[in-house]
C-alpha cells in the first residue's frame, strides 16, 4: 500500500464472543476490543478511527456494547 493508502477492516468484538454461536467462535479467531483494534491498527496507519456497529447501525458508542467493530485507517505507514 501507497504512503497515502486507506484501508477499513471490520471484527466481531471481543465483548461479542460471549453471545457467539460455537461455529462463529472457530471462524473469529482474531476478535479485538475496540482499543486492541485501534493499538493494532496505529502501527501501519497513521490516522485510526473506530466505529462501533450493532445491528445495520454504525456509531461512535461504546466499544465494550457494540457487536462488531469497524476501523477506517488513513495514511499508511512506510514500513
């Protein structure tokens, strides 16, 4: 990816997990909470902004509350 690059990557949240179905927690080995996501997301992107979703909504709440989290990322960083 470019210097410029953007990126948006998406994870059930680790909060979630415990609602999960026992399939669902196979598939999702790499849940984050919401402040995991944007550590992890800060290393290759200079600008990182988490959003929370439940449902179809996406909002800026609380992470430990939403289902699934979404991270958009500005600025990648040359590595």
């Amino acid at each position: 990816m470019v210097g410029g690059g953007i990126a948006i990557f998406g994870i059930p949240s680790l909060e979630s997990q415990v609602y999960a179905s026992r399939m669902s927690k196979l598939e999702h080995i790499n849940c984050k909470n919401g402040d995991e996501l944007k550590k992890f997301c800060q290393k290759y992107f200079h600008h990182c902004f988490v959003f929370s979703m439940n449902d179809e909504v996406v909002h800026t709440g609380f992470y430990p509350m939403a289902h699934y989290l979404l991270a958009l990322c500005v600025g990648a960083k040359e590595l």
